[in-house]
C-alpha cells in the first residue's frame, strides 16, 4: 500500500466488474435506494465520521453509496476475514472510498484493518459481530470522547454488546439494527435460509433432495435454513438446546434428536447456533463417510476445525471452499469455507431484495443517532416501531403489494373493552 492511498484492496483492477455488481444491487434495492434519493438532498449525515465494519458485499456498497449520498464521510472495513468480495472493494476504492478489506486476510491483517477504519476518528460506528466497537474500547479509548453513538448487525453483536453493557463497560449508545422486525423477521430467516443453502450448493453441488440434513440451532436463522432445506427435499434433524425452540422444530415436522446421534445419521450438518464447540471430535468421528459440514453462525467457533485437522490423516481442497479431510477410519468428511460463514464465503450472502430492509434499517438508525433530537446515554437501543412499519410499507409497495387501513370505528373498537357478545 502506498503511504498517500485511502485503500488498501487485493486487485484494483476487478473495479469494473465490482461496479457492474454494485449496479445489479441498486436495481434491487428499492427502499434503499428511496431513502438515497430522499436523503442526498438533506444530508443529514454531513459533519459525520463513520467507522464501518461489515461484510464488504454488492449490497454494503449500496449502503456505503448511500450514507456518502447523504453527507458522511466513512472508512470501511469487512467484518470476516474471507467475506469480502474483491470486485466490490475495487469498485468502492476507486470511487475514492477510504477501505480496507480483501478476501483472506490474517487474523494481524484483520485487525490492522479495524485500526485503519479507526483512524477516521468516527463520531458514529457501524457494525456487524461488534468487533470495531470493541476494538475502539480496548486498543483506542483516546476515540471514545467523539462518538455519539453506533449500530450494530447482527444477533451475535448484539449478544456481546449487552453483555458489555451489562458490566458497565459500553461507553456509548448503540442501536440493535439487528432486534428489528422488519430485519431479523426477514434477513435472518429468509436470508440465511436462501443463502447458506446457496453456499452449499456452490460448494458441493450435491442434491438436497433426500439428504439427511442436520441443522444445529433452530433459532430465526436455523428456522430459515431448515424450512428451505425441507423445501428442496432434504429430511430435516434439528438439534437444539432451548426446549421451547426444540419443540417449535418437532411440531414443524423435523425429527429432534441430540448431535451425537444426529452425527451417525447426517448427510449434511449447517450449524446456526452462535455458540462454540457444536460439532466435536467425537462427532466428526461418528460421522458417514461423504458427510458435508457447514457454518452459517457469525463465528468460525461452532465447527471445531481445529480437532478435525488433529484427528484427519490427510486433508486437501478438493473444490472451491470444500476441503476433504480422511478419518483414520477411512471416511472423508468435507469442511465447507473453512467453517466460517458458508452463505458469505461460498456465495454472495443474503440476497439484495433482503439486504434492502436491514439496510434501510442501518442507514435510519445512523440518521437519528446523527440527528441527535434525543439524547442516549450508553446502552443498547432498539428501532422505532413507526420505522419498521414505513420499511415494510415501502417494501411491500415496491412488490406491487397493498393492504388495508383500519377503518375510525375498527380503530375505536381496537381501543374499547364494552362490545362483546
Ligand atoms: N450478511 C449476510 N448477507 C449479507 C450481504 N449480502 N451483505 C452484507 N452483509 C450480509
């Protein structure tokens, strides 16, 4: 990198072909691109700072195009080591954006990354997993005394961002994009469902139809991916720890069982728990000989990859994102991207019409944080229900879609407790 650039990308010559992504995205993305259109007069982000950290995908850069549009000034950076996507970076970078992002940086290369984005000096950040917010708390809190305040993704992050809260270490206010309906009733569910499913498919081209497939978690984003799975003809295992969500699984029609015994019978295992350690050793051992292992959580810690390449005789990359590792028994079994996000690895995430409502989201949330009127004191905040409800009522309009309007006596009605029978 040169010492004068604002960048620094894998090739910069894929800009062409990353804008040509960019593009099909904006056609995709009507809400957002309302809002750009809305907005770019106003500016209500100008005199903005913002430090990002999110998936570096055609759909952040509608994001990215949009919060410029409306004043800011931003550095970027992805949120996962292999998430991003090259073409879009060198898209973004020769449109003069300050990024720092390429696809398989190092754990060091990732959080150089995270200290570059930071030397914007944001007033707000952005981002997905909580890794630049705590970043900026541990390694920068010199940063801490000009922001006003961030957003936040995904379910993870904002797991870790009230367990920080909790403990009186969150400096500044944070709004839980994540917690609103119109995006975890949308982008989780529906999203992950498509994409991870995607992912697997782009990596194995195997059939779905007929396969055991094991689904670790059945949370919005495991219910995603099992009522798509069920969709295509896989016969659907749930494994789960919550019994009230366990049980919403077993009366959907999947068969319910613990990872030990689903490990004997799984043709294909996707995990979507959050948590560490779903799939061990001995499960790996278990395993049929051919079983497709994937992740779709946030982390890379749900597979433990680490106990497969000690326990594996031989391991080598048999096609894109899909890695065969031999078992002393003689079985293969196949580790899809590396155990990280399969949806953003092997595929392209979630789909652009999805993005659309988290986005319009994120680019809301940044506004009010920006606009100021109300002052938040450090915590985790959620979206206002009008909000949602304006995102879904533009989404909906944008599908060729109308719903009805409560009628004065329906509203009355709603509010009185005399009329019965
Ligand atoms: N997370 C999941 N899918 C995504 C996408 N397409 N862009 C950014 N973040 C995502």
């Amino acid at each position: 990198m040169d010492e004068d650039q604002n960048f620094k990308v894998r090739d910069l010559s894929l800009a062409s072909q990353g804008k040509k992504m960019i593009e099909w995205a904006e056609a995709h993305m009507p809400v957002l691109m309302g809002l750009r259109r809305e907005y770019s007069e106003k500016k209500p982000l100008k005199g903005m700072r913002i430090a990002g950290a999110l998936h570096v995908t055609k759909e952040t850069a509608v994001l990215v195009r949009t919060l410029i549009a409306a004043g800011a000034e931003l550095s970027w950076a992805g949120c996962n080591p292999l998430s991003t996507n090259d073409a879009v970076a060198a898209a973004l970078a020769e449109e003069g954006i300050s990024i720092y992002a390429w696809h398989g940086l190092s754990t060091d290369e990732f959080y150089w990354a995270l200290d570059k984005v930071l030397e914007i000096s944001p007033t707000l950040t952005l981002d997905d997993g909580a890794d630049l917010i705590f970043r900026l708390h541990d390694k920068h809190p010199d940063l801490l005394s000009e922001v006003i305040g961030g957003t936040e993704e995904t379910t993870t992050g904002v797991i870790r961002l009230r367990a920080m809260h909790k403990e009186g270490a969150l400096k500044y206010p944070v709004i839980a994009v994540n917690d609103t309906p119109t995006k975890w009733q949308f982008d989780n569910v529906y999203g992950t469902g498509q994409s991870a499913l995607d992912g697997v498919l782009r990596a194995t081209n195997v059939l779905l139809a007929g396969k055991q497939l094991v689904v670790a978690g059945y949370g919005h984003c495991g219910r995603g991916i099992a009522m798509r799975a069920k969709g295509m003809g896989a016969r659907v295992i749930v494994t789960e720890v919550d019994p009230v969500n366990a049980l919403k699984a077993a009366l959907e029609g999947y068969s319910v069982m613990k990872m030990d015994e689903a490990a004997e019978i799984g043709d294909i295992f996707i995990t979507a728990t959050g948590m560490k350690d779903v799939i061990r050793k001995w499960h790996f051992e278990k395993m049929k000989d051919g079983a497709i292992i994937a992740n779709a959580g946030h982390f890379d810690v749900e597979i433990n990859v680490k106990e497969l390449e000690e326990i594996a005789v031989s391991q080598r990359e048999i096609r894109p994102n899909n890695e065969e590792f031999v078992l002393p028994s003689g079985n293969r079994v196949y580790l899809l991207a590396r155990g990280r996000l399969v949806n953003l690895v092997a595929a392209e995430g979630h789909p652009s019409e999805v993005m659309d409502m988290s986005f319009a989201n994120q680019f809301l949330a940044l506004v009010r944080l920006a606009q100021g009127e109300e002052r938040l004191s450090p915590g985790v905040y959620l979206i206002d229900q009008e909000i949602d409800n304006m995102i879904a009522l533009r989404k909906l309009k944008s599908m060729g879609f109308d719903i009805d309007e409560l009628a004065p006596e329906q509203l009355k009605y709603l509010e009185s407790y005399q009329e019965g029978t």
